[in-house]
C-alpha cells in the first residue's frame, strides 16, 4: 500500500500546479449589464375644450369674417327703386286686342264701333297703335283704318296716357253710295296694366272730312271748302290688350 500511496501523492503533486496554471488561464465570463431603469415615454396634452366664443390655449382668437351688406338706394333718389326690386315689371313690347266704344257725331248721330288693335311699345313710354274700326251710324256702314301714338305716364298698374291719331276709310249710306274720309283726333284715356294684360278706357274728340263720290264735282267746287264736308264727332272706348 505504501508504493501505491506514495503513487497517488505524486500524481497529485504534478497536476495540480497545471490545474491551478489552466484555471487562471481561463477568460472572466461576460459581466451581466445592470437593467437600466425604463422610462415612461410623455405624451402629448391632450387639447382642452375651450369655452364658446374664446380660442383654445396657445391659439389665437378666432374672428368670424363680416360681409358688407349691399347699399340700397333710397326711393326718394330712384322712383324705380321698388320697379326694379321685384315689383311691377311689365314685360312684352307687342300687343293685341279688342276695342268697343260709342261714336256720336255733332248733328245727333250716335252709333257703335268695333275695333281690332294691335300695338308696339317704343321707347320712353311711347307706343303706336294700329287700328281697324267698324261702325253703323244712322244706317251709315263705316270701315276705317288708322294709326296712333301714345304717351304713357308712370310705371305703375294704373297708367294715364294721352293719344294723337289720324286715318282713313270708306262710308256706305243706307241709300247704296258710297263716299271716302280722312279723320284726325286727339284724346287720353287711363291704362289698368298687368305683366301681360291691360285693360283700359278712352275718349277721343276728332274732326273727319268726308268726299262724296256719288255725283261729279268741277275743280273750282273741290277747292272750295263747306263745313258740309266736315264732321265733329267724340267716340269713347273700352279696349283689352294681350302683351307677348
């Protein structure tokens, strides 16, 4: 036993400086890093309601824009103020219609007459109306055509006018002859007018000069002018237009 113990002490006495040499040989194993601490990441404020009519926090306040009411125009400085802001406003420059009126003459005649109108509206509140008249006087058949210029006042519904006309035609006498006239006149009459309807009355006082054609006259007798050839008269009429 003693050569295997002394075996065994030198075995122990060779390896072991090589094991102490391999172990200081060996690297540190890696230092473990101390956790750092974890910081909360901030967040943004969250915006507060801010109380009517004043700006949020940071901001500046808002202004409602304004917008500039229009200027209106007095009516005392623009009669057609009211006409042009959605009031009476008469369309159509072309009218046509029917007249029916009474016609006397100055020795007692009387008669009725019926007429077809038409009319154009101009500028400045003229117009010209054309006229094709019928009328039965005392069995007399009278057929004329004329013309007229009116001067309508105002731009209201209720219009006055005053009118100057003038025309021509034929009459046939109860007895068969047959005789030419030319008539002027002058007159007024009130106008109730509408956007495309107009309804009025007139009255019109004119003079016509008749030429008989039933018995041959010398020149001398045509020169000569008799209040025979001419005739006074007044006629009145209720008249409707249509205006396109």
């Amino acid at each position: 036993m003693r050569p295997l113990a002394s075996f065994a002490t030198l075995i122990a006495i060779t390896i072991l400086p090589a094991v102490v040499l391999a172990d200081e040989a060996l690297p540190d194993p890696d230092p473990v890093e101390p956790a750092s601490p974890v910081v909360e990441e901030a967040r943004p404020a969250e915006p507060t309601e801010a109380p009517p009519g004043e700006a949020p926090p940071g901001e500046a306040p808002y202004v409602e824009p304004t917008v500039a009411a229009p200027a209106v125009q007095p009516v005392a400085e623009n009669p057609c103020a009211w006409h042009r802001a959605g009031g009476f406003r008469p369309s159509g420059r072309f009218a046509i219609g029917i007249a029916h009126g009474h016609l006397t003459l100055d020795d007692d005649r009387d008669g009725s007459q019926k007429s077809l109108l038409a009319r154009v509206a101009l500028h400045h509140g003229m117009e010209l109306e054309l006229e094709l008249a019928h009328a039965e006087i005392a069995g007399d058949d009278t057929r004329t055509a004329g013309g007229a210029l009116l001067h309508v006042f105002g731009h209201h519904h209720l219009r006055p006018y005053v009118v100057v006309g003038a025309g021509g035609g034929r009459r046939e006498r109860a007895d068969g002859s047959e005789s030419h006239l030319r008539y002027a006149e002058l007159g007024g009459g009130l106008m109730l007018r509408k956007r495309h309807l107009a309804i009025g009355v007139d009255v019109r006082r004119g003079i016509r000069h008749v030429d008989d054609d039933s018995a041959p006259m010398d020149v001398s007798a045509r020169m000569v002018t008799t209040d025979a050839d001419h005739e006074h008269y007044m006629r009145g009429r209720v008249l409707a237009m249509v205006y396109f």
